[in-house]
C-alpha cells in the first residue's frame, strides 16, 4: 500500500478505512492525512483539519472585509 517513499515516517490517519495507519502499511497518498507525530495525533486528524479550515475561513474573511 505505500506509494509515498516515506519508509514508515509517522502515523497517518486513513479517510478509506477510518483507522490509524504507520510503517510500510499505508494507503495510497491521495486517502490519508498526515504524517503525524504521534498515533494521538493522527487520531484527532480531522478536528485538526476542520480547525485550521475554520481559522483559515477567518482570516479570509479579516482579509477581504467580510464579517462572518
């Protein structure tokens, strides 16, 4: 399953199988998230990415004068 040449760096967190995923047993780039630092980390995956999604969302906003 490892198409990314990272040799196993990190834990990732798969969007196909729902699960924490490391080593040489990663899905392809394109269903995962990461790399994360620790399994915790990888876990939480998705608040992570909806937080800076909204933080984003907001600056985008400040920037061009909307209000939200």
């Amino acid at each position: 399953m490892n198409d990314s040449g990272l040799g196993g760096a990190g834990y990732f967190w798969c969007l196909r199988h729902h699960r924490v995923e490391i080593g040489d047993d990663v899905c392809p780039a394109q269903y995962r998230l990461g790399p994360f630092a620790t399994a915790d980390e990888a876990t939480r995956a998705l608040e992570t990415v909806e937080k800076r999604n909204a933080e984003w969302d907001a600056e985008d906003a400040r920037w061009t004068g909307e209000s939200s």
